[in-house]
C-alpha cells in the first residue's frame, strides 16, 4: 500500500513578508484615522467630565446653602465655595477651553446661574469642538460645534 503525500506544513518566507507588507501598508492608512478617533475620544471625555462637574456644582450651590463658583482657565477649571476649592481639574494634553461669558460662572444657594442668563464653555482640540451650555436655571447641555466628536 501507497502511503498518502502530506502537503509541508507552515509558510515559506516569501509568504510570510507578503503577509507583513500588507499588514505594513494597512497599519499606515488606520494611524490617522486612529489619531482624530483619539483625539474625538479626549475632547468626548473632558465634555463629559465638565457638564458632570457643572452639574455637581449646582446641586452643592443647593445643598450647602452658599454660592458655588466655577472658573475657568485656558486648560482647566475649578470649582470654590466659600473659599474653599471643592474641585480643579486640568485638561488633557491639546484640550483648551473657553468661556464666552468671562472666566467665572457662579451657581446661587438655589441652584441658578448669577446673573440669570445663559453661559457658554468651548471646548476644542485641533480637529473638533463642542459647547456646553449652561441655561439661566442651571441645565446644563453639550453640542457638536465642528468636527465629528459626539457629546
């Protein structure tokens, strides 16, 4: 009886270097892509992280009985009370913020802005911004001013 030809096992080397050619080419076209996700996902982050901490502010502004005051800086913000600094918070790398209405937002011991009026905080990396908005009662909402970063 004729014992059946096995077929050699593994890859030659020419097919192993096509196979990292094109895994090369391939990593080359993602890395971009990878970066704007990266930095979408940073800006995402720290919008998220303002609109709870503006969020926290009002409900401490309620339960302390005393005014709470957040005030920003080119790269964070921070929230007082009474001469006391509740929280501070340093944005990551290539995150600037912005306030339209001044560098300071006081919540009153009810929990509505003072002065009663909207405010507005950019927040913007190199390819995308978003706005967190503040309503003269206190809601706070976030929106897409450009780029694809959702809020």
């Amino acid at each position: 009886m004729r014992r059946p030809v096995r077929s050699p096992r593994g890859l030659t080397l020419i097919e192993s270097m096509v196979v990292l050619a094109v895994m090369a080419i391939l990593a080359t076209q993602a890395a971009p892509a990878f970066n704007s996700f990266l930095a979408a996902s940073r800006l995402r982050g720290a919008a998220s992280q303002l609109t709870t901490d503006l969020r926290n502010a009002r409900s401490e502004a309620v339960t302390r009985n005393t005014e709470v005051t957040v005030t920003f800086s080119a790269t964070g913000y921070s929230l007082d009370s009474g001469g006391t600094t509740l929280r501070s918070v340093v944005l990551a790398g290539g995150t600037t913020i912005s306030s339209g209405n001044g560098t300071t937002v006081t919540f009153t011991r009810r929990g509505i802005l003072d002065p009663v009026s909207s405010a507005a905080v950019t927040l913007a990396n190199s390819s995308h911004s978003l706005q967190v908005t503040l309503h003269p009662l206190g809601r706070v909402q976030c929106e897409v001013l450009s780029g694809n970063a959702s809020c």
